[in-house]
C-alpha cells in the first residue's frame, strides 16, 4: 500500500536530496517547524513552477520520518518501469481531462487512496494550480484538494484534525544552475472549522475551501498576476531585489524572496491606486531597458555595483590560477555534460531543463566517475590512485561549475564597470530610471 513504509523511497531519498543541494547555492526553508505539525495529518500545496524540482523540495524539506505521498499527472506514469519507480517514490497518478474521459473515473479510487493517507497521519503533497506554470504568477487554484481533505474529514466526524500547508517556492533565477531557492511554509489552514458547512452544504464547503487556499497562497507567492506589466515586474526585481533585501531585510536569510514580495505588491498598489504613478515607473522601466540593450547589457547585469579595477583585477587572477583545477574538472565530467545538452536538446519546452540538469548530475556523474575509476585502475594497476581518481574527480567537476559561474559574472561586471566608466550620465540616468521610487 501506498501509504506503508517504502524501501525504494529511503534508498533514494539520500542521493535525490544530496544532488539538490548540490544543485542550489543555497536553499532557504522558513517556517517549517512553526507550520508543519508532526502530530496532525498534512497536505502541501505548494505553487508548481519548477516541474520535478518542486516535488524534490517538498521532500527535502520534510524533517520527520514521514515519507511525503505525492499526486501527480498520470501521463507521466505511461511506461511501466517509470511508472515503478514513481510509485516506490511515493508518487500516485491523477487524472485529467486530457487524458480522456474514462479515464476521470480513476481519480475516485485516487482520492479515496489519499483519504487513507492521511487517515494513517502520512502526509500527502498537491500543486492545488492543475498544471505547471513557469511564470512568477499563481494560476487559478483547482478544487482537487477540498474534494480529497473535506470528505476524508466529515468520515472521521471532523476530529482527524488535518491541517492544509500553503507552500511557496521561489527561485531566484529558475533557470539557472547553483541559483537560490526559497521555500516558504505558511499558516496552516485547519479543515475542521468547515465541518458546519460541510455537513449543510458540501458543495459551498468545498468553493470556500478552495477560496481560502487560494487567498493563503496568494499572501505568500510572489505572483505578477498583471501580463501586460510581465517583464517590467520582473526587470523591477532584477534592478531592485538586492538593495532592498539589504535595507528592509538584513537579518533574513530569505531576504530576497522577501524583497520580490514587497517589490511586486508595491507595484500592484500603484497600479490600483495610483495609476499615474504606475504608468511612469513603466515608462521608466521600459526606457532603462532599451537603453540597456543598446549597450549590450541585460536586466541581471548588477549595473548599481561598484566593481573597482583592483577588485576585477583580483578576481581575474584569482580564476586564471585556479583554471587548471577547472579544467581537470571539465575534462573528466565531460561525457556527462554533452548527455546533458543532447537530453536538454530533445525537450523544446525550457522548464524542463532545470530537472533534466538535475537528472543527468544525479545519474550521469556518478556512472561516469565509477567507470573512469575502474578503467584507471585496470590500466594502471595502481588501485589507490583510482581511488584518489574517484573522490577526486566529482569534486572538481562541481568546483569547475562554479568557476564557470564566477567567470560569467566577472565578466558581467567587467562589463558594467566599463559602461559606468565610458558613459557615467547614461549610468546615472539608467540608475534612476531603475529604481522604484519617483525621484528624478
């Protein structure tokens, strides 16, 4: 049964969350322990930006021995050794539309699966949104969670006492390797206090439900809702992210996270209060951008920062001495980096490449540095440096990564150093373009 102990779950649970880390700079998780029972059964609802990425946080995230249940689209359950390995990953299917109308039927013995869980206080996990959705926004939340939480509830009279999670995860640059992500755990949302209502009116129960939820995630997802503004929003918290995360953050560790919040919803506020305003730091955004653009930089470019010459030159040298190291690591790691671009290659949708990345390192790394071992120590007879090779080789390769992100961004810059230097009123009038406030 699904929510009994699963050996295939421990065995991979320690690889799975030590490829994530390694696949993050940093990951921050805030209130975890203050929102998450371990007494009361629980159901996540985190927002689904990431494909696999966010179900793997979930699961990083749990600090208790309680192996989280995950209900996930059943298309990707068609092959049966996949489908194996998902279901000893503790993930069942749900079914949608899309996957034919015979099929919805299923979706009862699903739930009724789900019910069962959380009777057994296992906690289950569902992205409430119905699909994936790679924008910084929050699509439309579906009714499959009141459908599973609120009739598993009223067959226990309402005592289970289960609690609904809101999860928001952010990620800094969702696209980009040894990024920042930050998973937030808010208030839960006790399901007993429908028990009134359901028993009246199941149906307004479970819209009330789902509004409830709706609004909980709403509080804590850094959701740009407004499309006609997208990529000024998002330029908005490229150029402003940092200083303000510095200002108003200083002691959070999810500062920047904290800082899209308040930079969205200042944006939202002008929007419905003061549209004037609104108007001109758009204006203001959109010239900044051009303006950028003719000088072959980019909103990621930290245009505010001070990069000094001695600092740059430092910088430089300190690479150009390490590079050996680097190349050592590229070299040896190369057979798992060209599978990872022709795996990447074969996926035209872009928010599959984070999960493909973190695939092909969780596999494809391993494999490689086990056969290069074993081929090392046969050729050479010589075991211990085979070893040597083995422990060495994934180290370098991760160091030589990094390099190739420290070199990118020295180069960024380098860049923005020489645009301050060569055009010092342009890079004044950018900055004051940039920022959010209406001083000229």
């Amino acid at each position: 049964m699904i929510y009994r102990y699963d050996f295939r779950y421990t065995l991979a649970k320690l690889p799975v969350k030590t490829a994530l880390r390694l696949n993050f700079r940093k990951i921050v998780f805030t209130g975890r322990e203050k929102n998450v029972s371990r007494e009361k059964p629980v159901i996540f609802v985190p927002n689904h930006r990431n494909a696999l990425i966010d179900a793997l946080l979930i699961v990083y995230a749990s600090y208790h021995r309680k192996q989280v249940v995950f209900l996930a689209r059943a298309d990707i359950f068609k092959q049966k050794l996949v489908a194996w390995i998902l279901r000893g990953l503790r993930i069942i299917p749900v079914f949608r539309i899309r996957d034919g109308k015979d099929n919805l039927d299923k979706n009862r013995d699903i739930f009724e699966s789900a019910a069962r869980i959380l009777r057994k206080n296992n906690p289950i996990a569902l992205f409430p949104e119905g699909k994936h959705n790679p924008k910084q926004s929050l699509l439309p939340i579906q009714k499959a969670v009141p459908r599973i939480v609120l009739p598993t509830e009223a067959s226990r009279a309402f005592e289970l006492n289960s609690q609904i999670v809101p999860v928001s995860i952010y990620y800094r640059d969702i696209l980009g390797f040894l990024s920042d992500a930050f998973v937030t755990f808010g208030t839960p949302i006790e399901v007993a206090k429908y028990k009134e209502i359901y028993q009246e009116n199941p149906g307004l129960a479970t819209n009330q439900l789902r509004q409830e939820l709706e609004r909980s995630l709403k509080s804590i997802v850094v959701d740009i809702w407004n499309d006609e503004f997208y990529e000024e929003y998002r330029h908005a918290i490229d150029w402003n992210g940092d200083k303000i995360a510095k200002e108003k953050f200083p002691d959070r560790k999810d500062a920047f996270y904290l800082s899209s919040l308040h930079i969205v919803r200042s944006l939202d506020e002008l929007y419905e209060n003061n549209r004037t305003a609104f108007d001109t730091r758009i204006t203001a955004f959109r010239k900044a951008d051009m303006i950028l653009k003719e000088h072959g930089l980019t909103s990621k470019d930290q245009i505010w920062k001070s990069s000094g010459k001695w600092d740059l030159f430092i910088r430089f040298k300190a690479l150009v001495f390490t590079s050996p190291v680097m190349l050592f690591g590229f070299l040896n790691g190369i057979f798992p980096l060209l599978i990872n671009r022709k795996l990447i290659s074969l996926f035209k949708d872009k928010q599959f490449v984070p999960s493909v990345r973190y695939a092909s390192g969780l596999i494809f790394v391993p494999i490689f540095d086990l056969i290069q071992s074993l081929l090392l120590g046969t050729l050479t007879k010589n075991w211990l440096l085979a070893l040597a090779y083995f422990l060495v080789t994934p180290a370098t390769f991760y160091f030589a990564l990094y390099w190739r992100k420290w070199w990118k961004s020295a180069l960024r810059d380098r860049k923005t150093a020489r645009f301050r230097k060569q055009f010092p009123q342009v890079w004044e009038q950018v900055i004051k373009l940039t920022g959010l406030s209406d001083k000229k």
